[in-house]
C-alpha cells in the first residue's frame, strides 16, 4: 500500500444489469479462480461533473482510474469503514460495489476485460491481490505468493494474454532485509513473479504503462532516487533516470507510452528545506536515456 513513508497515500458497476450480476461467479481467465466473497452493491445518485460538489459519493476513496469509452469507465480504491471498492460509469450514473481486500490501480483494455490489482489488507500479513472483469463479473484470479508478503499499485495491460503488474515485495514482519521492487505479469493463464535485480537500499514500482508485448515501462523509487525500469520482450533491465538537484528525496509515481520513441513519467522530490517539488522526466529513443523536463512555468497561470 502507499502509505509507506514518502508516498502519497494508495490504498459502479453498470446500472441494474451490474447488480444483477454480483453474484460475482460468470467464467474467469483462469483455471482456479475464487469469486469476491461478500460484495454487495450500491447504486449512487447520477453524477454531473460540471456541478462541483452537487453528486453522491461512495464512502472511502479512489486511487486510479480507467476508460474504455464514455459509458464505460472503472475506478477503484478503498471503502470505508474497510474493504475494496470498485466503481462504474454508465454513462448516466456510478454503481459501485465492496469487496475484500484493496485496490491500488485498474486497467481497462476492453469492456470485457478489466484488471485491478492491490493487496489483500492494510495491516498484518499482506499478499498481492488480482481480480478480472469479463464483462460479467468480478473475480479474483490468483497471483503467486510472496514470502515477505507485499502489494501490487498499477496495472497495464496490451491484450487478453498479456499484462504487467507492478509493486512492494516485502518487508517481512521483524525483518532486517528491504522492501524490494516487485513485477508480476499475466499471459492469459496465471500470474508469475518476473526477475529484476534486488536494490541493496530496497525500493519499488509505483506505476507501468505498456505499449506491446515487447514494451513497457515501470517507474517508482529505490531508496532516496528515482527508479525506471523497461521490458523488452524479454527482459526487464533498469534504466538511468534523473533525480532533481538538491533534494533528499526523488522519486515517479506515474508513467504513460505513447509510442517507441516517446514515454513521460513524473513524481515529486523532497527538498531540504521540507518542501516538495514536482518532477517529470521524458523518454525519447535517439537519447539514449530519460531526461529531465522543466515542470515550473516562468509565470504561473490558470485558465477558466
């Protein structure tokens, strides 16, 4: 979960036809799958974007979001007083429902494939958590144990056989060792833990983006830096990337693709003076390498 030091806390379904279907049972990816035991629905009063302040909200928050079209968007968090939470856009109105554990991060490739991932509690022994949406149901797929326990934050995903999972792995309850970076991947059958070099000041993924099956990105931070990571189609190798000057701390919370030559991530540092900096850096093939990009305009501005 991002609620570890220095991260930013992280930790509706379809009209009627949603609430018809939380039995939560329907087909699922995997040979072995468990339903969300327990998920009950609430349908919330119609959304008006355009009106701040004047719609219903599910009780918790939402940490990520994804769309498929303009009547089909997912967005998952926590609920409170605990559990999951995953909600849906209609076009109309969020339908939400409430399921065990919590959810860092979604994608949605199709409206009949959706993944969210995050771990299976806040406190105690924490394990990673996956569950699918085939267009039907939700149901948890599973992911493969981790020693030291751990949590996925983001999801991306290509095509039905292929999508990357990134997060913490570890540390265990009374251990010495770090939390290390984790990466799990999907190919339509089962997740797998995927090697990366273990960081001797410990680290993780916050975010991934993929572009194909021989290109994605993770981001996140190894101990006081920024960490980038790729996928080449068959490996995942870590790559330079900048730190802004001056600060104790930096680290990407997110990362986007849009094409081979052409990848953004940003993040924040922490300066020595107690505050905090935004940062980005970009990724453009014939560089060789991320670079930093300017984030402070010379004059600030906003527009209506």
């Amino acid at each position: 979960m991002r609620t570890m030091a220095n991260w930013v806390p992280a930790r509706a379904l379809a009209g009627c036809g949603v609430v018809a279907c939380l039995a939560l049972s329907g087909a699922a990816p995997a040979t072995t799958t468990t339903p969300l035991n327990g998920a009950t629905a609430t349908t919330a009063a119609a959304v008006r974007p355009a009106v701040p302040l004047a719609f219903s909200s599910a009780p918790g928050w939402l940490n990520s979001v994804a769309v498929v079209s303009a009547s089909d968007v997912w967005a998952v968090g926590v609920s409170q007083p605990g559990g999951g939470l995953i909600s849906h856009w209609n076009g109309k109105r969020w339908s939400y429902i409430r399921a065990a554990g919590y959810f860092n991060g979604v994608a949605a490739r199709a409206a009949a494939d959706a993944w969210a991932v995050g771990a299976t509690s806040q406190v105690g022994d924490v394990q990673a958590i996956a569950v699918h949406w085939n267009g039907r149901s939700w149901t948890r797929v599973p992911t493969p144990a981790l020693s030291s326990g751990g949590y996925l934050n983001a999801v991306a995903a290509t095509s039905a056989s292929n999508a990357w999972a990134v997060g913490q792995a570890g540390p265990a309850p009374g251990g010495t060792s770090p939390a290390q970076p984790l990466i799990e991947h999907w190919n339509g059958r089962h997740w797998t833990v995927q090697r990366f070099p273990s960081l001797p000041g410990g680290g993780q993924f916050a975010a991934v983006a993929a572009l194909s099956a021989a290109n994605a990105w993770a981001v996140g931070s190894a101990g006081s830096q920024t960490l980038v990571a790729h996928w080449n189609g068959t490996k995942w190798s870590r790559w330079a990337s900048p730190n802004l000057g001056g600060a104790s701390v930096s680290r990407l919370n997110g990362v986007t693709v849009i094409a081979a030559n052409n990848a953004w991530a940003v993040g924040n540092a922490n300066m020595a003076d107690g505050s905090s900096r935004t940062l980005t850096a970009f990724w453009t093939a014939g560089t060789g390498g991320w670079s930093p990009a300017p984030t402070a305009p010379a004059t600030p501005r906003c527009s209506a």
